[in-house]
C-alpha cells in the first residue's frame, strides 16, 4: 500500500476545514497567509487535492495545531503516545512501572487542577 493511498484526504481536508474556523479565518486569509490560491485551500479541504508535506507543514504552523495532527487526528496521536509510552517502560523494573503508573493515573484524575 502506497503513502497516498493510507491518507484519508478528506479527513485531513475536514481537520484544515475545523482548525481553519477554530481560527476564525476565512478560506482566502489561509491562501494568503499560505501563499496559495482560495481555490487550492477550498479543494484541500474537500479532500479533492493531495498536498505536498511543505503545504501541510505551513497550514499546521499557520493554524497553530501539529502536523500530526492535521494528518492523522487526535486519536491517531492518543495511539502513538501509549505506544511510546509502551515500548519505553518496557525494560524497566516492573514494580516502579506500577508507580509510573499510579502517579501519571492520579494527575491524570487531577488535571483540571494542575
């Protein structure tokens, strides 16, 4: 399976779409700011363009939200950092992991006060 064919194009053209608006910027300030046409950001977020990593990173810089995100959502993001957070406790003493852990599910439980 190619790169091109694992995006989901429109999703990705539905977070431009969200995070543009979280913005409250209009189709044409993105396109200037981007330096690209309306057009082009209108067809990006209808998922009928592909665009190159140069265009997402500027987006993401511009919508001030990460480039993993704008490619692959939150919960794409969620996976990936259990799964790091996975592979490096991994090697680690087992009985301190379980404090690791209790400490991080206890702020977790808090973190509306942090």
């Amino acid at each position: 399976m190619s790169l091109e064919q694992a995006l989901d194009y429109i999703a990705i053209g539905d977070r431009i779409r969200k995070h543009r608006e979280l913005s409250r910027m209009t189709q044409e300030q993105l396109s200037e700011s981007c330096s690209l046409s309306t057009g082009y950001i209108g067809h990006l977020e209808r998922g009928t363009r592909s665009p190159s990593l140069e265009t997402l990173a500027k987006i993401s810089q511009i919508l001030h939200v990460s480039l993993d995100n704008l490619v692959f959502g939150e919960a794409e993001i969620s996976n990936n950092m259990i799964k790091i957070l996975a592979l490096t406790l991994e090697d680690k003493n087992p009985e301190k992991v379980k404090v690791f852990l209790k400490t991080v599910c206890a702020l977790a439980d808090n973190i509306d006060e942090i």
